[in-house]
C-alpha cells in the first residue's frame, strides 16, 4: 500500500467522476448534511454516513451507523477497515474509488467560462476547471450565488473525458435553464444562456474558437474554415472542380475572339460549310452545391411529432460526426420531447388530479406537446379550485399553500399566449 496522499474520486451512478478529494492527514465525513466535507447529494445517503481518515499513512473508512450501509468492495463493513489502493466503496448511489500516491489529479485547463448577465453576478466570471463543480446558494457550493431563487444545492456542471461540458439540475425549487427551456440534464454549447433561478450566465466554450489548438479568427470566415476541416474531402473535391470551371470558361473565351484585321478576300463571300453538330457537353456540378443536410428530414419528422424516426436519423449523423453541435441540440431536444411524450401518457392513466397537475406543468413551454398539456389542465382548473378552497377553509396550511401555488402556477400557463 502506498502511503498518502490518497486521491478519492467519486463517481455517480451513471459512472460520472463528480468529485475529486486529496487526503494526506486528518478526516473527511461523507454524507448528504450540508456540513459535511463531501456532500452526496441522494436520499439513500445518510446525513453523516461515513467517515475516511489517514493514520500512519494508511487509508480507513468508517461506517457512521448509515441506514443504507458502507461497502467495500462488495462487502458491507460494520467497524473501522483499512481500505487498500484500488478499492471500490460504495456508499448509497455512489462509488469512491481510491487511488494512492501519484494517482490522477483534476484537471486545470478551464472546461466552461460563465460570464454573469444580471443580479448577484453581473459581469462576473466563472472559470469550470475540474471535473465536477457544484453550483448553488450554500456554502459548500464551489460557485456560490447567493441569490433566493437559487438552491443550497442547485445544480452541477459536469466535464466529460471527451471535453463536452454538462448541467445536470439537482432537484432545485425554481429550475435550471437552458435558453429559457427548462432541463434535468444537458449538453452546453458555445452562446448558450444558462439560469439558475433567477440568476443568468453567458456560456462560453474555450476551446468552441479553436481548430487543431489553432486559434480560429471571428466571423464568417472563422465559420467557413471550421466547415473546410470538418468536411475536407468534400471541399477538396470542391476546390478541383472550382479550377476546372474556370479552365473551362478561359478556353472558351479563347475561342471566340476575333482577329484585328481582315484576312485576304474578307468581301468574297464564302461558300456555305455544313454545320458540325456536336454533342453537348454536360455542364459540370456547380462548385458551391451543398450536400444533402439528413437534419432536415430529421426536422420533418420532429414536426410531424415522429420523434422515434427523428432519433434515428439524428443518431445516424452523430455516429458519423460526433460533435455536430445542431445534431446534439436536436437529439436534447428529442429526449426532452419523448419525456414530454411520457408525461402525457402517464397522465392519462393517473386518477388524483393534484398529481396530473403537477406533472404536466414540467411540459417545456416551447414542448410540441404543450397544447395537449394546456387542454388537460384547462380541464382540471375547476377541481383543482375547489380542493384550494377546501383546504384553506379547514386552515390546512400545508395543502392550503401547495394547492394555491399549483392553481396560480396553472393559470398562469393557460393566460400564457
């Protein structure tokens, strides 16, 4: 076993890296209390759950009575365990996985630059330069807002090993956004707006202006180089036929010219020749046409609400060019839609009309389905009124304040246009 300094890198249940601790000396306590040195997020967490400490160089975790238990490496421990290189803990949803001396540390080049556009964080900015940043209005948040819309544990921002930066929402109050649409989990892009509550960032990808690690000048002609390296056989073959055509055009104006002075006998008039027929020769392809975009028939199908048929061919595109931006905002998009999709169907199977409210007021408002939404709380609006009342008559405080939020919350959406 090597001795410290241990690095503990914590994954989610997707396998995410979230967190990454170095630990030399002293404790840590993992557990969902916000006091604690690591926090975990999860209901399957206890407030205090664990406790990782270094004594004479060695690594131990400790099981701090946790209704869900510690394992280490599959196996659940009820007392103090030293904990060996490589070892997998388990703790609720979550995998620490240990690493010792010279194990791999965070990475320092900035993922994700948020620049501030309003409230609390006006022209601040916000460097993203490890794996997982917390984002929310508590202390232990790595970006802290203090702002009331914003959650103590709001949301995290998330670098992928192939560079791509996601926003995951940790089940705030008033939602994250994405370009005023509201989002669980998403991909950020280059000019994207990014809200916490109430509080709104510019996003700016750091390396969105580069091509090879070569800096790519602004404007349409930034565009049109990105485009060449992205297509390079197609704009090569292209270029030929481009030099071509011009050929093509300077011989033929060759031709036509005309001498400066007459020949011999230029009065006689000639014998008429027979007129040479020759085959047309077919024009070529013109340099600039583009090939055919498949997003559009992706496009097509999305608005004919075919989101199964959309998926596949936006699938297509991203196997054959991974970080198209367009096809990853539209598959977003289509996972955002079949949600919207399954919301609906659920709600056509649910009988208690407080929770179908609920549910069908997460519809996006720009959602392809958000009529059908509107339509089903229109007719809920009267029975939802009635419950309010009742409630707040019999001053049940609780259901008094949840009711009146859901009412005003479904008005609100019916008056929208």
């Amino acid at each position: 076993m090597a001795d410290g300094p241990y690095t503990i890198v914590i994954e989610d249940r997707h396998g995410t890296p979230v967190q990454e601790v170095s630990l030399d000396a002293g404790e840590r306590i993992i557990g969902r209390y916000r006091e604690c040195d690591i926090l975990l997020p999860s209901e399957n967490v206890s407030r205090r759950h664990a406790r990782l400490l270094v004594e004479a160089g060695r690594l131990f975790v400790e099981d701090l009575n946790s209704a869900n238990g510690t394992f280490v490496n599959g196996i659940r421990i009820h007392e103090r365990t030293a904990v060996a290189d490589g070892a997998v803990v388990r703790i609720g949803d979550f995998t620490v996985r240990v690493q010792g001396a010279g194990g791999t540390q965070g990475p320092s080049a900035a993922h994700v630059r948020l620049i501030g556009r309003n409230l609390c964080v006006s022209d601040q900015v916000f460097e993203v330069d490890r794996a997982t940043v917390v984002v929310g209005r508590g202390r232990d948040a790595d970006i802290t807002l203090p702002d009331p819309s914003v959650s103590r544990v709001h949301a995290r921002l998330i670098s992928q090993p192939d560079g791509h930066v996601l926003v995951e929402d940790m089940g705030s109050a008033n939602g994250t956004f994405v370009n005023s649409q509201r989002v669980r989990i998403w991909q950020l892009a280059e000019g994207d707006i990014l809200r916490f509550g109430n509080v709104e960032f510019l996003v700016e990808i750091p390396t969105a202006d580069t091509v090879d690690g070569l800096k790519v000048p602004g404007g349409w002609f930034g565009r049109v180089l990105v485009a060449f390296r992205e297509n390079l056989p197609w704009s090569i073959a292209s270029v030929f036929a481009l030099v071509a055509l011009v050929a093509v055009g300077v011989l033929a104006v060759g031709s036509l010219s005309v001498p400066d002075e007459a020949p011999p006998g230029a009065g006689v008039p000639a014998a008429p020749t027979p007129a040479v027929t020759q085959s047309p020769t077919p024009a070529p392809p013109p340099a600039d046409a583009a090939p055919p975009d498949p997003l559009k028939d992706a496009l097509d199908l999305f608005a004919r609400r075919d989101l199964d048929g959309a998926a596949r061919v936006v699938d297509e595109v991203l196997r054959a060019r991974p970080a198209d931006p367009e096809a990853v905002q539209m598959s977003n998009r289509i996972a955002v839609e079949r949600r919207a999709r399954e919301t609906l169907q659920a709600a056509a199977i649910l009988k208690d009309p407080v929770a179908v409210a609920a549910s069908l007021l997460d519809i996006p408002g720009d959602s392809i389905f958000r009529d059908d939404a509107r339509g089903r709380l229109k007719t809920l609006l009267p029975d939802l009124e009635r419950r309010k009342a009742r409630a707040c008559r019999a001053r049940k405080v609780v259901d008094c304040a949840r009711l009146r939020g859901l009412v005003t919350r479904t008005e609100a959406v019916l008056a929208a246009p």
